[in-house]
C-alpha cells in the first residue's frame, strides 16, 4: 500500500474503507449515493441452522470497502461522515492506496458477481493421507468441504470414526 500524497493532480486510485461491523451493506449504498465507486467482493458460503443449510453471500474481507477516487474527487474526508464508515485505512494524514491490479485481479475471480473460490485438486470421496503434523501418516476419506480452505476428513482412530477438520495443503492422495 502506498500513501496519497497531496498533489494537485490525483490519478484513480483505490483507498480502503473500515465500516462498522456488519455495515458493509449500508455503506456502500450510502457512499455509492454520494458518488464514489465502491467495490465490496463477496463470497458464497453455506450455513447451517436448525438442520437447514443455505448459500449466503458474505463479505471477502468483513468490515471492509474498496473506494476509487478521481481528480474529480479527491477529498476523501467527506468519506468519515459517511453512514456505515468507521474510518479510512490511513498512515499518518493521508489514506493509504491500494494498487488497481489488486482490484483487477479481484474481479477477474468474480463469477455472477462472487468470487469463487480455488478449485481443490482433491476432491470428496478421495482417500487421502496426511503429510505432516499431529496426524502424520494416518489415512482418511474426504467427506466434505469446509471454509478457508479446509477439508473434514474421515479417520479411524484409536478404533472409531472421527471426523477432522484439517487443512488441503497437508494432505495428499493415496
């Protein structure tokens, strides 16, 4: 990240925006109201509540905004009084920017409007043996997905099934 410096001639940048927690929403239709371009990448994800799963759209990074200014708007302090807006992520006086390619890479991972996540070499179903870790060498069948990239892994230990949730990048296939 790098920081505005005060010239006179600002190119389009992106800035980061802190909201308010669970405001992620409601400040970027406010700030949208008042001009700006705001970027806010969401993701799919499942939850589970009383025995009913459903896909919800849930913010990449919570608490967080992506913000474009122009010459055309280069005063970002009208930003704080936003509804919604905690704060501008700033070093010393200025807000600090993001690069665009940051932002392009972002959405270049969209699909209809989420980011989709990785694709897992391994799949549901596969046997898989752990590589390292408290588990080293023990084997077990992938039996679901989990978020941040987790797999629930099927091991019988000490003579019972017990399910493990357990990172992709220590597994490999049997």
């Amino acid at each position: 990240m790098n920081c505005i410096a005060s010239a006179p001639a600002l190119q389009p940048t992106w800035i980061a925006v802190n909201t308010h927690p669970n405001r992620e929403r409601a400040a970027e239709q406010h700030l949208r109201n008042q001009g700006y371009v705001v970027y806010g990448p969401v993701i799919r994800k499942q939850t589970r509540h009383a025995r009913r799963v459903s896909d919800v759209l849930r913010p990449l990074f919570p608490g967080y905004l992506f913000v474009r200014l122009t010459e055309a708007q280069s005063r970002w302090r009208p930003i704080l009084s936003t509804v919604g807006v905690r704060s501008v992520v700033c070093a010393r006086d200025a807000p600090c920017t993001l690069p665009a390619q940051f932002i392009d890479d972002l959405r270049a991972r969209e699909r209809d409007g989420v980011i989709a996540r990785s694709a897992s070499a391994l799949q549901i179903g596969e046997t898989v043996r752990v590589g390292r870790g408290a588990f080293d060498g023990l084997a077990g069948k992938i039996i679901d997905l989990a978020e941040n990239d987790r797999l629930i892994v099927l091991m019988d230990f000490l003579n019972r099934p017990v399910r493990v949730k357990i990172s992709g990048d220590l597994l490999s296939v049997v």
